[in-house]
C-alpha cells in the first residue's frame, strides 16, 4: 500500500545509451524524486529534487559533461536548481561550481539533448515533440511553485 506524502524515486540507473545522428553515442542518468499530495478531487505528483547527468564513454569509463540538479531538501546550502559543468577555465576545474539554473523539467532537457547533441528519438520528431509538448503543459498547470518559470518551452 502505497501513502500520501511517502517519497518514492524514478531512476535509470545504470546510465542508458542515447543514439546520435553524428557523434559518439551519449549516455543519461535521471534521478527524481517525489511525492503523492493531494489535489483537489484526487492526487498529484510534487517532484522533490531531480538529477539529470549527461554523459560520454572515455574508454572503458563514462565521463560527466554535465549535470543539472535540484535538491532543496539536502544538506549543504546549495538548495537552488544548478548545472554542474565538465570544463576547465582559469579559474580551474568547473565541474564543482553551481552555476544556477531555473527549474529543469525532465520535458526540457530530453528535448534539450535531442535538440542540441542530435540524440535520436525512436518515435518521429513531430511524435515526440507532441509528447514532451503535452506532458509539459500538463506539468506546468499542475506545478505548485510560482516562483520559477520553466527553461524551454
């Protein structure tokens, strides 16, 4: 029996192969937590933090590219949405700092990767813009925080 309000995860773990149109082939690994609440007549879903981790195999090893997280309920004081990067700058190794972020839906960044890394969808893109398109707006009527917008519509 499952209960309101218990925390429960979506994960792939391990890490999944994503096709590209060009390129070496990517791999994700999604964590998002989140709860059953209440909502009017019925019940929702409220995500309580996520992990969404792009990354490429070097060899034998997977490397992070990036990583965008949210984790307001974790210790440490970083409690805002934030990418971590893989790159060096002047300033060192990137992949520590929290570069700040709105809210990622799980919609955004799938479309992200197709869009920007050329990762290839099994179903036709007018399909799966349809899909994440519809989940999205869905999960923004539904959102139950004001205070952030999400990235990419």
């Amino acid at each position: 029996m499952r209960v309101v309000g218990d925390e429960r995860a979506l994960f792939y773990e391990p890490p999944i192969r994503l096709q590209r149109s060009a390129g070496d082939d990517l791999y994700l690994a999604v964590l998002q937590t989140y709860r059953v609440v209440g909502a009017g007549d019925g019940f929702k879903v409220s995500t309580t933090s996520y992990s969404y981790e792009l990354l490429l195999k070097k060899g034998r090893e997977l490397e992070t590219i990036a990583e965008f997280h949210w984790h307001p309920n974790a210790d440490g004081n970083v409690k805002w949405p934030h990418v971590h990067v893989k790159a060096n700058s002047p300033e060192g190794a990137l992949d520590r700092k929290h570069f700040p972020t709105a809210r990622v839906a799980l919609e955004d960044f799938l479309r992200f990767l197709m869009r920007d890394f050329e990762v290839t969808a099994i179903l036709p893109r007018a399909k799966w813009k349809e899909i994440l398109t519809r989940n999205k707006k869905e999960f923004v009527a539904n959102a139950s925080w004001l205070d952030y917008k999400p990235l990419i519509s």
